[in-house]
C-alpha cells in the first residue's frame, strides 16, 4: 500500500510452516510439528498420496463413467435439470462424490444464467436505446447472444451482452460507445523495449520489473455456513520462483498465516506446489463478522525472449523425460477432430518449432475471444474451443496444449495474473518444449496477446517463444491438489488464480466473497 511501511513478516507470533511437497509422497514426519504450531489437523491431510484421479482439472461430475452419472449429465446437457436431479434421487449412483458434484455443477451453471428476457433486453438498451425484443430474438436464434434453457425457462448468460458486441457487427455499429481517454502506458512500446533489450545481447531475461502486489479476500458475515465456531480456511495466490519469475519476498499478512506452500521444481513441476497457495484457517467469531485476509508480496518478473531460429531446432531428444506429451482426460484428448486439426495445420511439416508456431497462428486467429463460464462448468476445454471456436485465455491456452501434444511437442499449462500497467486481470498461458532451447512460454490469446498486428515478424510473433515483463506465475500446471487440500469440490478445480475458500469443509463458492488484487510497480516502464 502506498505509504506504508513495509517490512519482513516476523517470525515470532506468526503461525508459519514451509513445507516441501512431492506428488506421490507422505510426510508423516512433519506432523507433530503441524501440531505444536497450532495448525488444525485438517492440514494433516495435506501430505497424503496423492491420486492421479485428482489431476484431471474437473469436477468428477464430468470424469465419472457411472451408468447414473452418465444418463443424467445428458438431462443436464439438454437443459433437464430437474429430470437429472429426480434421477440421481431415485437411482442413488455409486459413485457419491460424482453425484454429489453434479447437483454442484447444476447450481453453479443456473448461478452463470439468471437473467430473463425483460432483463437482458434492459442491460442491451443502455448501449443501443432503441433495441427491441425482435433484435433480442435475432440475435439469439444466430448464437449471438448466450443463453440456455434451463427446465423450460430461457435464460441469458449474465455475463452478457459482453460477447454480443464481440460477434455481431450490426450490434456493435448502433452501440453508442463513450470516449474513453487513451491509456498512458502501450503493450507495443514495452515489446519494442523487451526486443531491442533482447536484440542487443542482453537476453534471454530482460527488462526485469519489480512489483508489489496487495491480494485480499473479504468473506461477508452473512456468507453461507458462516456461523459461530465454524471452521474458515482460504487459500490465497502466492508467486512462484521459476525462470524470469525470481526474488519472491512475502512481506507481510493478516492475521498470521498457517502455512506457505514451496515453489514448484522439476521437469514436471513435481516438487513443491504446482498452484502455490498462503493458507489461512480461522474460527468465526460470535456474532459473525467480516473476515478480511490480506498478503503483500514482492517478486521481479523479467521478460524472457530467447532467439528463435527455425534451423537451430533439433526434434525431441531420444533421452527426453520431461513427460507433458500424454492425453489428461477430460481437458486434453486426442479426439479424431484433435487428429484431425493437427493433420491439416503441420501437414508434412517436420520441423518442431515451425510445427508448433503453425498451432500457434491457428489458435490465435482461429479461436475468437469470449466472456467465458466459470470452468468448473466445462466438461472439456480443448474440445469446447473446436466445437464453437470461442473461448477465452484458458481455452486458447488449453487447445494449444491439446494440439501440440497431439503434434508430438511437450506442452504444459502456466498461469495467474497479466500485471500491465493499465490494470492487473485473470490470465491463463503455456510453455512448449523445443530443443536446444527447452520451454518455451507462448500465449495464444488474441487480444490482447497472440499474433501481434505488426510488420515487424519481431512483434507479430512475440508471444511464440517469448512473454513480457508484466506476469505474476502462480500456476505451472492445472488441476493440482492445494496445500492443505480442500474437502469440497474447489470453486475452479483447474485454475487458480482468485483464491478458494472452504467452511467447515464445504465450499464457499465464487458469488459469496470478494477479492482485490493492488499491483505497484517499483520499476520503471514501459
């Protein structure tokens, strides 16, 4: 915060415990120490074996091949919700957790899509006046507008008109659009910067920017479950120290913490924590009040732009164990469509880097940017991207992934926050693997990333095999366990990015708290 006096987080009265996690491995061992600091015995869980089931990034609800699992995620597909609750009522599945996950799943879809007729007509006509119910109908019946019908009932996406304005022209030439002043601080001049950097020997990190995130998440006294003596447990972002992500520092956090979780090492990223999480356990007062937990951080992230050259690309080495090259049900199949795909773009193409920049040119100008469900409601990101070709940063990044495996290139997911100086957001990339030059970060979503609309091949293919400056790594793979893990299905079971919250070991979904992200930086630009 600005003005404020920052210093180390003390050691003595803070409730802290750094732990190595491996996956695969217990560390029972740690456990009476767990104890002595007063961390509760959930935390124990934390160290267990961990099932390969529970990478998948998705709820079981869309893994389980239970014969009642099954039939009624297909009344939930159609919009027979109710039909698919009366069964899993009636014919109890066998798998319990899928069942149970699936009524989840349901909830939070009809939580995404409560807006009526009346009501999106009314968020339209403040920005075209004179749209009618007729341009409504119009624009939806061309799937202009996303909508479901939810047990007979239409409903809008609430996210909307946000993608109407994206992929109707007609809308977007009688919208009346307010001037906004144009922002100080431009992408392309910082590309410029980060390549002449590069260019003049000073690669592959270059321009290092440090910054000093503030990150709180406020849950409300009248949250669900927050009830006097309950259990509240939060999970909270936390950088990790990889590449040009480097000089981590935890400054301070209220209250004290209960346990950071290592950075992750390793090709794959099995030791220490894939999706690194602050963790916080506190007991709800009585009466309920608001509970505020806030970290402040400082970490330098450098640009990286190693020199690509087509003729220096060697094909994947005979002694390769970098894994990352295998189908992971649901998110990345090798469906025929994927085979398919991956045919037509490298063809004959045998070169790996040119293979992988084919993917990548596709991805981002094929696959149109949208205002996106929360995953949690998707069954499978790559093959939701083929089938309408929308999607946002993640279903970029997970289709490039898809194919490129499919193509033969190791491809892994990487994520957290874009911390650009016009304002910090949500955002989800990758990395592919290249020899000589190892991983290599891409990110294919256009806008504001992927092809660059530049002359310059230096600027238009920047985000192949290059990254700004101006990211916050919180994630190197997806679908990893927290650490402690949750009880409950997680608000978003494959990214994390916003922070997860539990209450007396049930979730405490996105809708009923708050978080803010203040980003400084303490470097200068651009």
């Amino acid at each position: 915060m600005d003005g404020d006096i920052i210093r180390d987080v003390p050691r003595s009265g803070a409730r802290h415990l750094r732990v190595p996690i491996a996956r695969g491995h217990a560390f029972r061992l740690i456990t009476l120490s767990m104890f002595f600091w007063g961390v509760s015995p959930l935390l124990v869980k934390a160290y267990a074996t961990t099932d390969p089931d529970h990478l998948t990034g998705a709820s079981a609800a869309f893994t389980s091949v239970d014969p009642t699992i099954v039939r009624a995620r297909e009344l939930m597909d159609a919009g027979e919700f109710t039909r698919a609750t009366q069964l899993l009522d009636s014919q109890k599945p066998t798998d319990l957790r899928a069942g149970e996950e699936l009524r989840e799943v349901m909830a939070r879809i009809g939580l995404a899509y409560t807006t009526d007729s009346d009501a999106m007509l009314a968020k339209v006509r403040q920005s075209i006046p004179e749209a009618t119910a007729q341009d409504l109908e119009r624009w939806r019946k061309a799937g202009q507008l996303q909508c479901r019908t939810i047990d007979g009932r239409l409903r809008y996406f609430n996210r909307e008109p946000a993608n109407l304005f994206r992929f109707c022209d007609q809308a977007r030439r009688r919208r009346i659009v307010v001037a906004e002043k144009p922002p100080g601080w431009r992408l392309e001049d910082h590309l410029a910067r980060v390549v002449a950097a590069a260019k003049a020997g000073a690669g592959p990190e270059v321009v290092p920017i440090r910054q000093r995130v503030t990150f709180t998440l406020t849950v409300p006294p009248d949250a669900p479950g927050l009830l006097p003596g309950a259990l509240l447990r939060v999970w909270l972002p936390f950088p990790q120290e990889y590449r040009q992500q480097q000089d981590v520092k935890l400054i301070r956090t209220a209250p004290p913490y209960d346990l950071l979780s290592d950075p992750a090492k390793g090709d794959p990223p099995d030791v220490g924590a894939a999706q690194r999480t602050l963790y916080f356990e506190q007991r709800v007062s009585d009466p309920p009040r608001s509970m505020t937990f806030e970290e402040v951080f400082e970490f330098t992230c450098s640009a990286y732009y190693p020199m690509l050259d087509d003729a220096r690309a060697r094909p994947l080495p005979a002694d390769y164990a970098g894994g990352e090259l295998a189908e992971r049900p649901p998110h990345i199949r090798f469906t025929p469509q994927v085979r398919e795909t991956v045919a037509r773009l490298v063809g004959s193409q045998t070169n790996p880097l040119a293979r992988a920049r084919r993917i990548f040119r596709f991805v981002s100008s094929d696959i149109a940017y949208c205002a996106e469900e929360e995953y949690c409601t998707i069954p499978s990101l790559s093959a939701k991207a083929l089938s309408s070709r929308t999607g946002d940063c993640g279903v970029h990044a997970m289709l490039f992934i898809t194919l490129c495996r499919a193509a033969g290139i190791p491809a892994r997911w990487q994520s957290g926050w874009e911390t650009k100086r016009v304002g910090p957001d949500m955002h989800d990339w990758c990395e592919f693997y290249v020899a000589p030059w190892g991983w290599l970060p891409c990110d294919p979503t256009s806008p504001p990333y992927g092809l660059q609309p530049a002359s310059d091949p230096a600027i238009r293919d920047f985000y192949f095999g290059h990254l700004d400056a101006y990211r916050l790594i919180v994630n190197r793979d997806y679908g990893r366990e927290l650490h402690p893990p949750k009880q409950s299905l997680r608000s978003e079971p494959l990214d994390f990015q916003r922070g997860e919250v539990e209450v007396d070991g049930k979730n405490l979904y996105f809708p009923h708290w708050d978080y803010d992200i203040h980003v400084e930086w303490l470097s200068d630009g651009p």
